[in-house]
C-alpha cells in the first residue's frame, strides 16, 4: 500500500465515522504524525494532499522541517505532538505553527516569551492526562469531575496560560491508553470534552479544538467530538 492509498482509506474511515456521528469530515483536521519517517515521505503525503504534518521530538523536527518547507513552503503546517523540555522552547517556536503538548504552566510562559521575541502568536492546545496513567505527560486531569483539588490545578493553570498575550490557546488534547478496550477508551475522549466544556464555562474562555484519536481510536475519538486527529502508521506504516 503507497501513503496515497493508505491516505485515501483513513479519509474513507473519517467519513464513516462522521456519517455515524452526524458530523462534517469538514471539521475534522487530520495531523499526519511523521516521526522516524523521512522528509521524502511527508512530500509524498503532501502530494497526496494533506497539509497538518506532526511531530514529536524537537531535533528531528528542526531537523526535518526546513526539508519539507524547501518544497512546500507555506502549505505545510507543522505541529508538536510530543513532550517539550523547558530549554527547548525556543526551537520549537523557531519551527512549529502550533504546539498541542503544553503540559504545564512553566513550559506555556517561556513559549510566550519567545514567540515574543519572534513578534508572533503561537497556536497551542493543552495536553491533559485524563486516564491518569504515570507514563504520560500531561497537566494533571484524571477524575476532574470528582477531585476538586485536581480541578483547582487545572483551572489555576489554564486560566494563568490563557492570559498570556502570544499564545493562541486553542483548545485541548490527549492521549487514550494504548492497549485499553474500546468503552475505557471512549470514557477517556467523553472525559475529555466534558472537561472542555466545563473549562468553556468555569474560565469563560473558548476552547474549540479538541485533538484526540491515532491509528488505533480515531473512529471512536470523532464519535467523542475529535477536531484534530493525529494519526502515524495508518498512514506511513509502522515505525522501528
Ligand atoms: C506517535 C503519536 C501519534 C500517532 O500514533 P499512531 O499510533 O502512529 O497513529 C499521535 N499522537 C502522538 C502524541 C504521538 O506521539
């Protein structure tokens, strides 16, 4: 299977799943996540047609990046899917459009500040950690609706990133445990969203994006409300 055609059977996926759901494939972006794959294959994928490129580790982003714009320049928009440590924000503003993995409010400050000095605004979602598991990053958000202590975090945090003046919040993200079966992984996206909702409501700040759903989930994740999918090996194959 060329990426072409694994490109053409995610989107025939995508449609199902809105049919089901009653929603638009219009409003669903889909984020190629092209980690360990070559800037060669990310242009066969823009020739394909798709546009939203992520990935998850700033070297090989900063390394892959200036490659595929060479040929594409501004038709690609490059996305951060993975964890940033502190002292790399300004690379990662240096290549990226939008950061959907700010996982705390000390990372969120320092991006500002460089988008700053780049004289931008930079696109980012917040990467909540609704399941709870120790292995994901994430701000704090598992059993939200319960734990008011969690809650006071979160809305702390949310509300100190969403003043500041060169970020773009633009919404939230997160990971479904990888193995779990399909009623834990829907309960982690519904989590999600209610939790969007809530914070819409509590911080009166809008939040329309909601990236959620890989190879693995993105059916259920656009069932849940999804408007960002990121999706890797269903559309480049497996990785090493
Ligand atoms: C790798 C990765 C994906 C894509 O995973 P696939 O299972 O290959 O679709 C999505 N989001 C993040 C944050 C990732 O690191």
């Amino acid at each position: 299977m060329s990426i072409r055609d694994n490109i053409r059977r995610v989107e025939d996926c995508i449609a199902d799943a809105c049919a089901r759901a009653k929603r638009d494939p219009a409003d669903i972006a889909l984020v190629a996540i092209s980690k360990q794959k070559t800037a060669a294959d990310i242009l066969e994928a823009v020739e394909a047609g798709l546009r939203h490129f992520g990935e998850n580790r700033v070297e090989e982003g900063v390394e892959k990046i200036p490659q595929v714009n060479e040929f594409c320049g501004d038709r690609v928009v490059w996305h951060m899917v993975g964890h940033v440590q502190s002292r790399k924000a300004k690379r990662v503003v240096s290549c990226f459009d939008i950061v959907q993995s700010v996982d705390s409010l000390r990372l969120a400050r320092r991006l500002s500040r460089f988008a700053g000095e780049a004289q931008r605004r930079l696109k980012v979602f917040l990467e909540i950690n609704v399941s709870g598991e120790a292995s994901k990053y994430g701000l704090a958000g598992y059993n939200w609706c319960r734990d008011a202590s969690v809650r006071d975090c979160l809305w702390r945090d949310v509300g100190a990133i969403a003043d500041l003046p060169q970020l773009d919040l633009r919404g939230l993200m997160t990971m479904a445990p990888y193995d779990a079966d399909e009623r834990a992984v829907r309960r982690v996206f519904a989590d999600l969203r209610a939790l969007r909702d809530a914070m819409t409501v509590s911080l009166d700040i809008a939040l329309p994006e909601l990236s959620m759903g890989m190879t693995n989930d993105y059916p259920i994740a656009i069932e849940e409300g999804a408007t960002t999918i990121r999706i890797g090996r269903a559309i480049f194959g497996e990785r090493q």
